[in-house]
C-alpha cells in the first residue's frame, strides 16, 4: 500500500489571491491619507512572497515608513487567516483531477496543513473536497490550538500522525514549504516539493527536498514512477 501525506495548500489550494486581497487591505490601513504609497501588482507581490521576503520589507518596499510598516506587519497576521479572507482561495489547476486519480488508485490519502478545523472545513465544503478526505485523514490544528512556527508545528502534526495511523511501509510526502519538510525529514519520509505554492526553487533547494516538481500530478507519477 502507498501512503501519500499532503500539504493543503500549495498543493492542493491556492492562496495567492486572498494574501494579496490581505496586502492591500493592510497596506491601506498602514498608511496615512494622501501618503502615496506604491501598492505591489499581485505577480509582483506573489514572487517577493514565493522568495520568502518577509512581510515587514513587503510593506518597506511599497512605500511605507518604518513604523507604519510594523503595523502592516502586525495587521497582516492578525487577518490574513480570517474566514472574510478564506473565500478567497482557489484550487490549483489540474488539483482536482488529481485527487480523482489518487481514489481511483486506492492510494492511502492523509491531509496535513497548518491550518485550523475551521479553516479547512470551510475549504472542504466550498470546493467539495471532503469527499477525498475521510475524518481520520486529516490532519490540522485544533481551533484554540496555540501556534508556535509552522516549522515546530508541523513535525508535531507528523508524530501523531505516526502514532496514530496504522503503519505503512511506503509513505511519501508533498508539500511547499520548508515546514513540510521538516515534517517528512523527522520521520525520513521521502518529500517531493511542489512550486505552485508559496516557494520558489531557489527557496525550496535551501531546504533540500529529495525532488521539486511543479504541482501534485506531476508528484503523484513520480512518486509512481518510484515505487515501481
Ligand atoms: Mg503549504
């Protein structure tokens, strides 16, 4: 049997419209009236983010003075995760149809991202995703669950997984982020790094994934392709 753990959103959703409705949203909040700031287009905006430019430089970089740009930061991460903003996402192109292969495949399917209950229910509901995801395969953060960095979290989410799943001699890993795979080296599972999420290659090559492919279909046949 094959096991294959994926992150929600990079490989399987879009993100990149509601952080750029949250950048403008911020940016017009941390300025003064009749500052004339430069507000980023969203390819510009995407690839600073993909590049892992952190946020506090994004507001530097669209104008905004020092102070303001701590606000912008400060704001951003209060709202960027709120369920206005969430109706935003889209599903990667091609994500879909590859969930379809994956249950037609009878490949053992876990879900693992950091974000809420909430916040992926209400993926799974609009976009009918549920249906590839059954209650014990997903894994997320509890609602009240105290974040500490994504990079912590996430091998946290992978040992329970690990405790709680039944066991599986091949399992592989997709993800985005350097998160993901901090996750799947602590329990040396094989990581394949996708780019339609929220890294670029030369981000993702830091972390050294054990491949980089551009999405999950091209992930699932490689992974395929592996097992033989
Ligand atoms: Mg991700």
């Amino acid at each position: 049997m094959l096991r294959l753990i994926t992150d929600f959103d990079g490989p399987i959703m879009d993100v990149s419209e509601r952080y750029y409705q949250v950048y403008q949203y911020c940016l017009k909040q941390a300025q003064e009236q009749g500052q004339g700031v430069k507000q980023l287009s969203k390819s510009e905006f995407w690839e600073l983010k993909r590049a892992q430019v952190p946020e506090r430089q994004i507001g530097l970089m669209s104008g905004l003075e020092a102070e303001q740009a701590q606000k912008f930061t400060h704001l951003r991460r209060q709202t960027v995760h709120t369920l206005p903003y969430l109706v935003y996402d889209q599903p990667v192109a091609g994500a879909i149809a590859t969930l379809e292969k994956i249950q037609q495949l009878d490949i053992d399917l876990v879900v693992m991202t950091m974000r809420r209950v909430r916040e992926l229910d209400a993926a799974l509901e609009n976009y009918d995703l549920g249906r590839f995801f059954a209650p014990q395969q997903r894994y997320c953060l509890s609602n009240d669950y105290v974040k500490t960095t994504d990079v912590e979290d996430k091998p946290r989410l992978m040992a329970r997984a690990v405790e709680e799943l039944a066991p599986c001699e091949n399992v592989w890993m997709v993800g985005d982020t350097e998160a993901d795979i901090a996750a799947a080296k602590s329990y040396d599972i094989p990581f394949v790094g996708v780019l339609s999420g929220i890294r670029d290659r030369d981000r993702l090559e830091q972390y050294q994934p054990d491949f980089i492919v551009n999405n999950l279909r091209e992930a699932l046949d490689l992974i395929l392709a592996a097992i033989g």
